[in-house]
C-alpha cells in the first residue's frame, strides 16, 4: 500500500439497483461487446496498442449513461452514484488498490424558482437560476424593478431593487489561440486566424464582476438577460465557485430580456422566487494507484461532478486507460499511476482543495512527478442554427492542451496531439501566470488549473469547450464521436506512458516566455 491506511477513507454508499446496472451495462443499448483481457506484453508500455481499448458501442452506453444521470452538481446523489458507479467500473478494470477521500463542503441547492410582475397578471419564462446566489424563501421576493444595459456600472440607485441585467455577447475568435500558442496542430486549416469562436459561457468572467457589483451596492435580487435564444439559454449553470451569494437571480433569455427591459420602462415590480438551500455535506475523490517499478507518480485526472454527459467524460475515458495499464508488468512502468477523480469542480475546485491540504506534509506531493488532466473528450461542434437551436456544423470541436512553460511538457502535448489526431488544437500556455489556483483566478480554464495553480505540480490540461459546455438538460451521445474518443484514449495513454520515462527534474524545468 502506498499510503497510510488513517490517510484515507472508504466509504460505503447505497446505490439503487437500476442506476447501478444502466452505469456497467449498455441498458436500452443492447449487450455490449466482451471488454479487453489478459496480460500485455512489456512493448506494449513502449508503443501502446491501439486495439486493446473499449469498443465505440461500449463508450456510446456510457455516454448515454451520462445522460440519464443529468445534472451532477457538487454532492448531489446524482454525482456521489455516479461517483460509486466508476469505483466499480475501475475495480473491474483491475485497479489493485482504490480508495475514497471524503471532502466536507456546503452545498446550495435550488428547489423552486420563477419570475413575475408582483401583482400577479404576467409570468416571466426563466432560462434557469443563478446557482450559488442566495434565496428567497419559498414566499419569492418583491421589489420595483431596474434596467441596467451591457458593461453599465451599477451605483446605488439600485439598492432594494430587482436589477435586470444584460450580459455582454461572447465575441471571442480564434485569435484566441493563434496569438499564443506554443504549438497548433490544424493540418486542414479548420480554424484560420480570425474565425468566430463565441461560447455562452465566455460571459464567466463578467458575470462575476457583475454579480459582486450587484451585491456590493444592495440589489436585492438579480435577473441576468444572456443575449441567447431560449433553447441556448436553458441550463446555465454558472457561476460555480461556491461563493455563497446574497443576491438570489435566474436567468432569462433574450426574448424575455426584451419584455423586461419594456415592462422596466413602464416601472413595474418584480416577484423574484428562488427557493434555495445550503447545507453541509461530504463528497468523495476517488483514487486508485496501478503500482510500477517506481514510488513516484505519474497522474492521470479528470472530473465527476458535472453539468451534462461531455462535462465531464473523462472518468468513462480514465476507466478505458486504466484497464490498459492495469493489464502492463508492473516492471513495465516506469511509475507508479495514480488515478484522482477529483470532485468540486461545480463547486470551486473543493475536491483538489482538499487532496492538496490534506497531503500537504506527508510526502505524497513530492513523489507526483506529473499529471495530466482530461475533459470533454471526443466532442463535436454544435452550434446555434438558423432556428435558435443547436445543430452540428461537420467539424471537431476546437481543443487545447493547457499548461506551464516546461519544455519537456510541451513535446509531450505536442506529439499527443498528433497522435490523436485531434484537429483543431493547440498547446496553449497559462493565461494568468501569475494565478493561485483559485475559481477566480485560474491560470487557465480547466481542472487542471487547480494542481498548478494553487501547488505548483507540472500539469498538462487535456479540454475542449462546446457551446452547450455548461448548461444542464442537453442530451451529448449524439455530439460525440466516438472514434476520436477512442484515439484521445490511447494518445492520451501513451502520453502517461512517455511522460513516466522523462526524468522528474525535466518535468520541473520551467521556461520563462520569450522576450
């Protein structure tokens, strides 16, 4: 055992029989093809067999697999059985030695919410609730109403009031990635400088600004207009820093938008409703270790709460890689392989928080050689059409692979990116050198940003960013492609693989940016 058995805890949870089995079987998929077995040879650690992977039809149940689940906020029972269900998938994958890490949080939850004119004559349709804003009551909030545009400042005039606020337009391009990357990897030229690269969620940032301000100034509620057709709209889950607020708001889309912005001229009152709760919790990280010839530590991470199937994937994808390596003479590995399903991304990083603290003084840390971080695998682009629904355009979704300036590290990404043949990509840099590592104030946007940030640990940030990333109630089987799936997973393994024969000092070797 590589750690000490007071270090970490199993926890037993009842899952219900159904769920149980839709998460190991294909369900109303049909019988799944026979899983890879038996021993591999030590060449296979060297130059990893493609072949001896999943099938597209088994990594198709698990994605609709995902989908039944829905929503998998922080703590949830949704997440924590979910949570169970890749214990026993990773047993059955032949991980020697799992484990569970509880982390104590507070999570909010919202129970009801809706919008109205207060005297009751005119219901307001919600895109969805602010999550970590605050509550109501069940009785909802009554308030006169005020209209502020894009990027106006809120001042005091807006105490007491509901304050409907519009959320700038995402206007990101490619140039996003052009100006800095480290590496791109685009043979086809499917996204050239200057193309349109608009995400909802690109609105993160502001949205926080705006929501502090808000509350700085004594609004008494909020309704953030995002400038999105409804079926866009619907879902926003964010933000997710676990900054309780006391601000309560929904969301409303841009149509809706457009009748309060009216009704505001007209001084109309408000009944906000956000029915909410916090309460204590313990979720789980859930860790395994595939002992090699080594004490040290080559990581392989992902995250497994989520909005939808995409967000996240990468524990179906992290099952897939540990059956491989689970299968090589342990002599083989350079590196011991520890697996950390991390929890709280929804919920501020309070699951890598945790593991970082907790290990701070026993040595562990400093036997962590590498890791690597993967999210949102095999995703399609999907974007809004002519109808305000999201349909496919034909292309990949744009894919990066974020972390710090090592050389070493940078090789790495880029030849896993080849491998794969994940096209558009780019090995980016962090964005925020100079970050802690907290939900507000990533050094780049990914779980993976938590280990850099806030350790110091060498990080490679495997994401991608569909445009529904975010927002809970969307079905993602039919936006995967499988067969990229399956090449991420084996690129992705020969990437630990490489990456466990580089020497420890390398992995550490920091570059500053050319001047």
């Amino acid at each position: 055992m590589l750690y000490a058995p007071g270090r970490l805890w199993r926890l037993r949870r009842a899952v219900g029989a159904a769920l149980l089995i839709c998460g190991l079987t294909a369900c109303a998929s049909g019988r799944e093809p026979r899983a890879p077995a038996g021993a591999l040879p030590p060449q296979a650690a060297i130059e990893v067999d493609r072949t001896q992977f999943h099938s597209e039809t088994r990594l198709r149940a698990w994605q609709e697999d995902l989908d039944r689940r829905g929503l998998r906020d922080t703590g949830s029972p949704a997440h924590e059985a979910y949570v169970d269900t890749l214990h026993q998938r990773l047993r059955e994958a032949g991980v020697p030695e799992l484990y569970f890490e509880p982390v104590t949080m507070t999570r909010w939850e919202a129970r009801r919410w809706s919008l109205e004119l207060a005297d009751g004559t005119d219901r307001i349709r919600t895109a969805g609730y602010i999550p970590y804003s605050g509550s109501t009551g069940a009785q909802g909030l009554v308030a006169p109403m005020r209209y502020l545009s894009a990027g106006q400042h809120p001042d005091r005039g807006v105490a007491g009031s509901i304050v409907v606020v519009e959320l700038p337009e995402p206007a990101l391009t490619s140039d996003f990635f052009h100006a800095m990357a480290l590496y791109k990897h685009d043979p086809a030229n499917a996204l050239p400088p200057g193309a349109p690269y608009a995400r909802p969620y690109q609105i993160l940032e502001a949205l926080v600004q705006t929501l502090d301000a808000l509350q700085a100034a004594g609004a008494a509620g909020v309704v953030a207009v995002l400038d999105e057709p409804a079926d866009i709209a619907a879902g926003l889950y964010a933000p997710y820093d676990r900054e309780l607020r006391k601000l309560p708001g929904v969301y409303v889309d841009r149509e809706a938008g457009a009748r309060l912005k009216a009704l505001a001229a007209s001084g109309a009152r408000l009944r906000l409703v956000l029915d909410a709760q916090a309460e204590e919790v313990v979720t789980r990280n859930l860790i395994g270790i595939i002992p090699g010839a080594s004490s040290e530590l080559t990581v392989i991470n992902s995250h497994t709460d989520g909005t939808n199937g995409i967000e996240d994937n990468g524990p179906n994808a992290i099952v897939d890689i540990a059956q491989y390596l689970a299968r090589l003479p342990r002599e083989a590995l350079p590196r011991s392989i520890m697996i950390m399903l991390s929890s709280g991304h929804f919920a501020g990083g309070v699951g890598i928080q945790g593991f970082l603290a907790r290990h701070r003084e026993d040595g562990l840390r400093g036997r962590i050689a590498s890791i690597v971080t993967i999210e949102h695998l095999g995703a399609t682009e999907w974007l809004p059409g002519p109808d305000g629904r999201l349909a496919p355009t034909g292309r990949d979704e744009p894919a990066a692979i974020f972390l710090p300036r090592i050389p070493a590290l940078v090789r790495a990404a880029s030849a896993m990116l080849r491998n794969a043949q994940a096209a558009p990509a780019f090995v980016m840099p962090p964005l925020n050198p100079d970050a802690d590592g907290g939900p507000n104030s990533a050094s780049w946007p990914g779980e993976g940003q938590y280990f850099w940030g806030g350790a110091r640990l060498p990080t490679l940030n495997y994401i991608t960013g569909p445009d529904y990333l975010l927002n809970y109630g969307v079905t993602t089987a039919d936006k995967v492609d499988y067969g990229r799936m399956r090449r991420e997973t084996a690129a992705i393994t020969q990437l630990l693989l490489d990456l466990s024969r580089e020497p420890y000092e390398a992995l550490r070797d920091e570059q500053p940016p050319a001047p």
